[in-house]
C-alpha cells in the first residue's frame, strides 16, 4: 500500500517503513499525524481525494531535525561594483512512517 501525502508545500509519495526528510514540524511529542492524503492505492483499488481523502491519517515517528545542504544567494547590480552574497541551511525534521489507516 502506498500513498501521496502532504507536508507543508511539498508532496511525498511514500509506504510504510519509508524514512524521508520534511520541512521542519514543531512538536512536543516524537509521533506526528499526517491528515493530508491526497491519494492511496493497495494495489486494486485507488482512493483519490477531493482534494484530500477524509478518515484516512498516516502515523509517523520523529527521528531527529537535520540541517539540509548550504543554498547560496547572490545579487548584484550591473556598471556598479554592488555584488552580495548570503547563505543559509534549511532545517529538516526526519520522520519514519509507522502506519497508513482509515
């Protein structure tokens, strides 16, 4: 069984077991409920949500927060000698899918 979930702005295709990287998610707790499942298939038969399917919730496992690859930023203007240049690494929360249920 598979399913499409999303997490913030991104969508993810994923099973149980599969450990993916998401954008950051504030919690107290080390479990998280993903309420946004836009499609699920066991193989025969496919659910596609308008635009998410109700009754249907994926738990997840908290592994840890990563920090993601270094993005450059870079500006300038032309005839004028202006030139910056700013950095940043996105912060990730690693989760492990535990269970995809009605």
């Amino acid at each position: 069984m598979f399913a499409v979930i999303q997490a913030g702005t991104s969508q993810y295709l994923i099973k149980e077991g599969d450990e993916l990287l998401i954008d950051r998610v504030e919690t107290s707790s080390d479990k998280l409920i993903l309420d946004q499942v836009l499609l699920t298939s066991d193989g025969k038969n496919v659910r596609i949500g308008k635009p998410f399917i109700s009754n249907l919730k994926v738990s997840a496992q908290i592994l840890s927060e990563v920090k993601g690859p270094k993005i450059r930023i870079s500006t300038y203007k032309a005839k004028s000698r202006f030139r910056k240049t700013k950095g940043f690494r996105p912060k990730f929360t690693k989760i492990k899918i535990l269970k995809i249920s009605d």
